[in-house]
C-alpha cells in the first residue's frame, strides 16, 4: 500500500531565495487531489520565519527539500526549531551534491 501524505511541502532552496509549495486538501471538497501553492521567500532571518509561519498555518506534517552547496542548513535550523520534537526527521534533503 502506498503512503498518502494529505499536508507536506517542497522547498527549492537557493543562496538568496526558496521557492516552496504546499499541497493539502482542499478545503471545499470539490478536487479530490487536493490543492497546492506556490511561494518564494528569502533566506534572512525574518523570511525564514514566515516560511515557517506559511507551513504552520497549512498545517504541513512533512517537508522535502532540495538544494546544492550549504544553503540548505538554515532552513532546517529555523523550521525545526519552531515545530514540535521530531519535526526536523520530517524534513528531508533530496539533493546531496555540491554545486563545485
């Protein structure tokens, strides 16, 4: 059996930006794949924390995340700093190559 997750997201993370989408259902009912959006945020202190407000308020459980080099390290630091415990195994690096 495969597993559904109903609130996760996707994060692109580059030196100056992340571009992150969320997918939930929908909260008319009306389009059973559910509904996603799309966002770009910076990558000083204060956009990181309303990327972590964004996926707060959508309810996101889990988080997939791609990026090259270091830039990843912060925005798992201030996501999982601001969730519950075990919010930061959620999180998960898709890309583990250096842009060299």
């Amino acid at each position: 059996m495969d597993v559904v997750l109903t609130h996760c997201a996707g994060l692109d993370v580059h030196k100056k930006s992340i571009t992150a989408c969320r997918i939930m259902p929908d909260p008319t009912g009306r389009d059973g794949e559910g509904m996603s959006e799309l966002e770009r945020f910076g990558t000083m202190t204060i956009e990181l924390l309303a990327l972590v407000v964004w996926l707060t308020a959508a309810g996101i459980t889990h988080v997939a995340m791609e990026s090259t080099g270091e830039y990843w390290k912060p925005v798992l630091r201030r996501d999982s700093s601001q969730h519950t415990p075990g919010y930061q195994d959620r999180i998960r690096r898709t890309s583990y190559r250096s842009a060299a």
